[in-house]
C-alpha cells in the first residue's frame, strides 16, 4: 500500500526550494564578489598609507593579502558547487557507514521514506482487512492496532521531516553565507567568513549522520515487521522501532548541532558570546 503520488509531494517542495535557493545564491554571486573587492581595496588603501607615513612596504603582507582575496574569490564563485560537493559526500560517508542499502536518491527523497512506512504497515493494514469484524474481541483488537499503526505512520512522518528540513537548512543558508565570504578579507570581521564555513560543515555532518542512522535501520524496519503473525504484536513492535529510530535521527541531529557549536566556536577563533545558527 503506497497512496502517495508520483514523484511525492515533500520531494516535489524540496526539489523546488533547491532550485530556488541555488538561483539566489548566483545572483548574490556579483554582490559578494563586489564586497570582497571592496574590502581588498580598503587593505591596499591602507597598506598605501602606511608606506607613506612609514616609507615601508610589506612585500609579505601584500603577497598575503592577494592570496587570501584570491582563495575568497574562487570560494564566492565555486561556492555553491562547493557546498554541494561537501554535502554529498558526508551524505555518501554516512550511507556507505550504514551498508550502502539506501543510495543518495532515496535519501534526498523524503517520500521515499514515507513509503517505507507504508511498506512497514501495510502487512498489518492487510491483516485488519481480512479480519472478520463480526468478533467483537476480534473487532477491538484490530481498532487497537490500527490506532497503533497509524501512530507508527505518524513517526515515519517525522522522520521524512527530519531529512527534508535538514537539507533545506543547509540549501537555504547558502545565500547568506556566501555574503558572509568577502568579511574574511578584514581582521576584526573575519569571523563571520569562519562561522559561514563553520555552518556549512555543520549542516553537511549533520546530514550524513541522519544518513547513516537511516540506512542503518530503515530495511531493517520493512523486513522485521514481515516476521510476525500476530496483527497487535507487529504493530506495536514496528510502533516501538519506529519512535526508536525517529528518537535517534531527531537526538542525534541535535547533538551534531550542539557539538559544532562547542567544538569549532573555539576551534575557528570565533568569540564565545556568537553561535553557529
């Protein structure tokens, strides 16, 4: 039983916020290369003002400056297949961790796990259809394990939610982050270039860990269901795996996201009153 439509919904509305979230990051492209130039410019200002007050010229200091408006550059303009490069291949790190069941199609397809579900509880849906009603006791129990499995539908619901707002977030930051470049050319607000690669890494391991979690268990959900005989054991079984499994995408989304909060807020030399969003 897979009542969802062809080519999915949430798939559809992902596919369309990329799409447009890619085309705003190019056209803030000009802008951003238009800051760093800028800002390049207010370093070479200065470094004239220094030679004419001191009469000396940092050879080193000039040659740095230009690399480093250079690598700032090449990242604006490759930034978007940059990121997605990144995002892919975390992505991939966490479904190969997880045995290679699940490829990038299925995952960046948040239907795709929607029909898990229904493929998780469509033998128990099935089971309540060629149950006699006339029972009473029989009649309870098949309402009780409907309750169950639509509960369990529920979770499945959440975790497709899980991937989908995890890689909107990471394709919607991608504009900001590329305004956030060029201030790596300045000292005091270079900061804000370091916390937009910070947040970037952020979101990328933060989608390979969900996927890994997945692939771990996702099969393993349709299969087991498929061993029981009994129609409310099996719900209830697949009803307990499938909170356990949306526990752990939603648990360890959020640890990814406090870790690289802890962890790089130090590490890349951003002040400790700031966080990755």
């Amino acid at each position: 039983m897979n009542p969802l439509p062809d080519g999915g919904l949430l798939t559809k509305l992902l596919q369309i916020f990329v799409f447009n979230f890619a085309g705003a990051t190019g056209r803030l492209t000009p802008d951003a290369m238009w800051l760093l130039s800028i800002f390049f410019g207010m370093e070479l200002v200065m470094a004239g003002i220094w030679f004419a007050i001191r009469r000396e010229l940092d050879v080193a200091l000039l040659v740095t400056k230009t690399l480093t408006a250079a690598v700032f550059g090449w990242l604006i303009k490759e930034w978007v297949p940059l990121t997605k490069a990144l995002l892919t291949g975390f992505m991939g790190a966490g479904l190969k961790a997880g045995g290679d069941v699940l490829t990038e199609t299925d995952f960046t397809n948040p239907d795709r796990i929607l029909a898990y579900g229904f493929g998780a509880t469509a033998v128990i849906f099935k089971a309540i259809s060629d149950t006699s009603l006339w029972n009473l006791k029989m009649l309870a129990m098949n309402l009780l394990a409907g309750g169950v499995t639509i509960l369990t539908m529920l979770f499945y619901i959440s975790m497709a939610l899980v991937v989908f707002l995890s890689l909107l977030e990471f394709y919607g930051s991608l504009a900001i982050t590329l305004l956030l470049l060029p201030f790596g050319m300045l000292q005091y607000t270079r900061w804000l270039a370091e916390k937009a690669i910070a947040h970037i890494f952020a979101g990328a391991i933060r989608v390979g860990a969900i996927a890994f979690v997945l692939a771990l268990a996702l099969p393993t959900m349709v299969t087991a269901t498929w061993a029981s005989s009994d129609t409310l054991a099996a719900a209830f079984y697949t009803l307990i795996i499938a909170m356990a499994l949306t526990s752990m995408a939603w648990v360890i989304n959020r640890w990814v996201r406090v870790s690289c909060k802890a962890r790089w807020c130090s590490d890349w030399g951003i002040p400790h009153g700031w966080h990755i969003p």
